[in-house]
C-alpha cells in the first residue's frame, strides 16, 4: 500500500485544508505543535500510524470506541448494511429499533430523533426547548461544550454570570446574546442567573459529568439542584450525555446520579464510530419537531443505515450490565497507576491526569508507543479492549517520560 510518511501528508494536507486537520485538536498545537500522525488503522487498544508505528490508544475516537478500534461485531454489522444499500433518505427498522434500544436506556426519553452529530443534536435540543417554552435564553457553563452550533460557542467574560459574548470569530453578537454563562458546580450563580433571567429562560444545558474541561464530577447535589431551578422557572434540563451516555452507566449520568433530564443529547458511543448522533427527552416538547410540530429540524444522512447497525451492533452488548463492573475495574485499574504522578479525576471510564507539564509528558508518551488526548483537557477514555497489559505499558511509559523530561531539565 502506498503511503506517505507523517511530515509528507501533513505538509500536502496543511495547502489545502485549514491548519492540515479537519477538526482542530487533531492538529496538536496544543502539546508543543509536533506534526501529527496520520492513522493508518486501528486494532482493538491500538492505532497504527502511515509510518508504522504502534501506539496504546487512550483517545478511542474521543470516546466513541467502546469495544475498540476494528471491534469484529461492529465490522460485520456494518459490512452486512452496506450490501443492501448505504443511503436511503426513507425510514428503515433499523432506525425504529435504536430509538427502543436508546428509550430503553434512558427512561426519561420518550421521543427520539436520530441525527448525525453531537453539534447537530445539541443544536436541535436548544432549538425544540425555545419552540417548546416559547422563550429565548439558554445557560450553559463555563468550559461545557456542546458542538460548534452559533449559540452555544459562548463563553464568559468574568466569573460571575454574564450575557454571552462569542468566543468565536463569526459568531453574531445577537447569536450569543441570549446565551448566560455560569460557573460548573456552582448552584449559587445558577440560580441567581434564574432569578434574574427565569421568565425569559428556555434551558439549561449542562455536561452532567464535565469531560471537555478534564473530567469534572459534578459537586454532590448540583445536579439535582439545576433539576429543581428548571422545574420552578418552567426552563427545560437539557444534559448533554454526548460522552457520558453508555459510558459512566448504561443510561448515562441520568442513571449514576439519579436526576432525569428532560431533554437528553447522545453522540459518540451511540454510533458505535460512525456518524450518528441522538436527542429525545419529554414527549410534549419533542412532538413539536416537524412533521407533527412547528420546530423545524431535518437531516438527508439521519439515521443513516450504517450508522444504525454500527450503533445497534454495540448499544445491544451493552444490555450486558457485567460490561459496565468491567469498565469500571479497568479505569480504577488505569486511575490507581497514575496517581503518583498526577491529579486524577475519573468517573467511571473517563477520566484525566492534570499534571504540570503535560505537552512534555504528551510527546515523551508518543515517543514510546502511547497516544493521549493531545490537551490537557480532554479526557482518556477506557474501552473493553484495553487490558491489563495495556494499561501497565501506559503507567510505565508515563513514569519512564517523566523520568526522562525530569533529566532532560
Ligand atoms: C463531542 C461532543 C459534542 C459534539 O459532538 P460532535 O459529534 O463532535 O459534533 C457535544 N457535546 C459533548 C459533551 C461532546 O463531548
């Protein structure tokens, strides 16, 4: 197969995509700005890059690799779809069957609608919860992200809460003006946002485990706490279980912590790594989406036949509620060796190390075989393919890199 090494594709990507990458984070800049490697395939824990080097994978397609990269069932399944035709722009049973199997999951969701992306489905969430309350305004939170959708790419000025101003060139003001940052984990300053904003408040949306910032675990009864300011100001809990859904349990946070959200939004682990992407939630306000409704919302790609035998071929395993203690041992295995070196923030099987110096400890890992998220402030994400030894091969290079940088200084 004729390949081109790293540094060759990524100078012929860098003139004719933006920055050589098609989504940021992919480019490294983050750690020290490096090239990149360029994947040539995966197999189950590992990826391999165009120069054939080996490498332990803590990425898993940004958590959306459960059972690995290649996982044979997931293969099979999608191979099987494709023979009978890859696009339809009708409805199929397949479609029917992952909305029971997400429902199944997730007792708050009564009505789901099936899309591409986690941008696509928070966007949507945003759009059904204004249709639904006939109000404008949204609160997120600082360092929550939701996709790449206008009213959603808001940030704060200041630590209090503040009207949104863009953090995005491109971004109308008057897009992120009925955006109210707040701070994660602080109920005071959400509801002070409520009180001064509640008539007007169509949702709060809230990564309900923090995992776009480091993993964050939500402080205990902040959860609770947004449910109960949503349920008096008449605004609509929108969690955003983009990673968490299938991850930190079965049904999401929603089950770990026992808060129901009223609108949930699910990507990545639902796909089983291909593009799909879910949201549903509260009958009443998901049956204003068209046809039946006046909300609008559309996708030629949704619910993609693919997509749909990939997502059912691994949701269907994850009946399984062994997988789940599986996971969990995995991470506690994979959180106990990297402690000495670090902060360690896990919640089921996601979890980050902080650590000063982590461009440094990024490519010295590389350098011996492991891939990390390349920031500080992504998460690593535990699959079924990850085993004992891979986790030991990781804690040891980690030692070894800080070892090595330690002398290097
Ligand atoms: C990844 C992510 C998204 C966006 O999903 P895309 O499929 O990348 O558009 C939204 N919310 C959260 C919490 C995510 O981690």
């Amino acid at each position: 197969m004729a390949l081109g090494t790293r540094s060759e594709l990524f100078a012929r990507a860098r003139r004719l995509i933006p920055g050589g990458v098609n989504s940021p984070v992919r480019a490294w800049r983050a750690v020290g700005g490096d090239d990149p490697f360029f994947v040539a395939r995966g197999e189950g824990a590992h990826l391999v890059d165009v120069d054939g080097r080996r490498y332990v994978d803590w990425v898993m397609s940004w958590g959306a690799l459960v059972f690995g990269h290649a996982d044979p069932e997931t293969v099979d399944a999608i191979t099987e779809a494709a023979r009978d035709g890859t696009s339809f722009g009708a409805p199929t049973e397949r479609e029917v069957e992952l909305a029971e199997e997400i429902a199944d999951a997730f007792p708050s969701i009564e009505l789901a609608r099936l899309v591409s992306s986690g941008t696509e489905a928070a966007m949507s969430a945003i759009r059904v919860a204004r249709g639904f309350t006939r109000r404008d305004r949204i609160i997120k939170f600082e360092g929550g992200y939701h996709g790449h959708s206008d009213a959603l790419l808001a940030s704060a000025g200041s630590g209090l809460a503040t009207l949104g101003i863009p953090a995005s060139a491109g971004v109308t003001t008057g897009a992120a003006q009925d955006t109210i940052v707040c701070p994660y984990n602080d109920v005071d300053a959400v509801a002070a946002a409520v009180e001064r904003h509640g008539e007007g408040l169509a949702a709060i949306i809230v990564e309900p485990v923090a995992g776009n910032t480091g993993v964050v675990p939500p402080r205990e009864g902040f959860l609770e706490a947004l449910r109960a300011l949503c349920d008096v100001s008449g605004a609509l809990l929108i969690f955003d279980e983009v990673i968490t859904g299938f991850r930190v349990a079965r049904g999401g946070a929603q089950e770990r912590y026992g808060v129901d959200a009223d609108l949930t939004i699910l990507g990545k682990i639902v796909g089983g790594g291909l593009p799909l992407a879910a949201f549903g939630g509260r009958g009443d306000a998901m049956e204003r989406l068209a046809p039946g409704g006046d909300v609008y919302q559309a996708g030629t790609l949704s619910g993609n036949p693919l997509a749909t035998a990939a997502g059912l071929s691994v949701l269907r395993r994850l009946r399984e509620p062994s997988v789940y203690d599986e996971l969990e041992a995995r991470a506690a295995k994979l959180e106990r060796g990297l402690r000495p070196f670090g902060g360690v923030q896990r919640v089921g099987a996601m979890l980050t190390l902080f650590r000063p110096g982590y461009d440094a400890l990024f490519r010295g890992l590389v350098e011996r075989g492991v891939y990390v998220a390349p920031s500080q402030y992504e998460a690593m994400f535990v699959s079924l393919a990850h085993g004992d030894e891979e986790i030991e091969r990781t804690v040891e290079a980690v030692h070894d890199a800080l070892a090595d940088d330690r002398g290097r200084g």
